[in-house]
C-alpha cells in the first residue's frame, strides 16, 4: 500500500487524537479538532452535533472513556480539503465499523461527520 498523502496522514492523525482518552477528557482539546458544524450519528444510534457531544463529555456524571483498540485507518483524498478515513474499533466486546469526514479549514484539520455502525462477525 503507498504511504498516505499529507491530508490522509493529518487527518489520520486528528482521528488518532481524538482517540486518544487524555483528549476525550479535555473539553478544549477534543473542541479544537471538532468543525463548528460536526455531527455525528453514533453507534448508538444517537444523533450528536459539537454542542451535545461537548455537553456529554463534559457532564458530571460523564463515564470515563473506555480503552478502545482500531484497526488500520485507510483514508481516501476526496478533494483537496476533505479527507475520508475508515477503521473499525473494539471495546470490552463491542466493535464498530467508523467512517469520518475531515475538512481542511484555515484552523487545519477538522472532524466534520462521523459514523459509527456495531457489527459482528
């Protein structure tokens, strides 16, 4: 496989980040890689937008982000400023297939829509 081009591996790099339990937990970390118009249809079926998923995180009573293991990301250039990254996720038995859209925005990389659809074998 050829090695990514600069916006994949940024944009991989970003996912990873957002991965990351140190930036799940810290509003203004996670904030600064989310699109002001990011939304999200989880894999629980819940629709998220910036506001409610920042709200989520930051709750009180927020449970603390569980330890995820992925797969290799693979991404696709669609355009010059958007990216599109898959990958799927495992924790404590539960996995995911991902799909993310990233833009380049003049704040660099940003998450703009994320998928995530529970699978079995």
């Amino acid at each position: 496989m050829a090695d990514p081009t600069p916006a994949v591996a940024a944009a991989i790099e970003g996912e990873l980040r957002l991965l990351d339990p140190a930036v799940r937990t810290t509003p203004a970390f996670f904030e600064e890689l989310l699109h002001p118009e990011f939304h999200e249809f989880g894999a629980s079926g819940r629709r998220w937008d910036r506001t409610s998923l920042l709200a989520a995180i930051t709750a009180d009573d927020a449970p603390p982000p569980r330890a995820l293991t992925t797969s290799p990301m693979r991404g696709t250039q669609l355009a010059d400023d958007v990216v599109h990254l898959t990958f799927d996720t495992e924790s404590g038995g539960r996995r995911t297939h991902r799909s993310s859209l990233w833009l380049r925005t003049d704040r660099g990389w940003l998450l703009y829509f994320h998928q995530g659809t529970p699978f079995t074998d």
